[in-house]
C-alpha cells in the first residue's frame, strides 16, 4: 500500500508541476508581448516579474526532477519486493483485484 501513496503523491506533485510550467510559460508570453509599451514603470515591474519567473521556471524543473526521482525509487522498492517476496506479491495483486470487482459491481 506505501507504493500506491508515493505513486500518487508523485503523480500529483507532476501535475501540478505541468500546470505551474503553463503558468510561467503564459507569463513569459505576455512579458514578451507587453516589451513595446516603452513606459519606464511598466519596464521596472516587467524587469521584476522576468526575474520572478526564471526564479520559478527553475524551482519547477526542481519539482519535476525530485518527482521523478521519487517515483523512480517507489517503482524499484516495489520490483524487489515482489522479487523478494513472489508469493505475498500474487496475493495481494489478487485481494486488490477482488477488492477493485467487488467496487465496481456495486455501483451498478
């Protein structure tokens, strides 16, 4: 059961990595397409927010790197424990597909 959490978790944090990414990435845009106004104040808080968002585009490569890395380590403890222990592995790979059949036929 820890697998399925770190999975999950993991999975999560990639989610929200990807939409934090467009975010930055539409920003990017817009402070690309805002360049001309010539105003110096608009030119200062342009300046402040480019710097803002390399600052998160590098925090989010970070937050993708560690997620995939976690999920990495969670797939490999899973492999050597159903190599470790075959058996215990079947059984609970078949009381999950019970579990999942019961579910499923009860909402009908």
């Amino acid at each position: 059961m820890a697998f399925a959490t770190h999975t999950s978790g993991a999975n999560g944090v990639a989610g929200l990595a990807n939409g934090l990414h467009q975010i930055v990435e539409e920003a990017e845009r817009l402070l690309v397409t805002a360049a001309d106004s010539g105003d110096a104040r608009f030119d200062e808080v342009r300046d402040k927010v480019s710097a803002q968002v390399r600052e998160m585009r590098a925090q989010l490569e970070e937050l993708q790197d560690s997620a995939v890395a976690r999920t990495r380590r969670a797939a490999r403890r899973a492999d050597l424990a159903a190599h470790e222990h075959p058996y215990g592995a079947m059984g609970i790979a078949a009381a999950l597909g019970l579990l999942i059949g019961f579910l499923a036929t009860r909402g009908r």
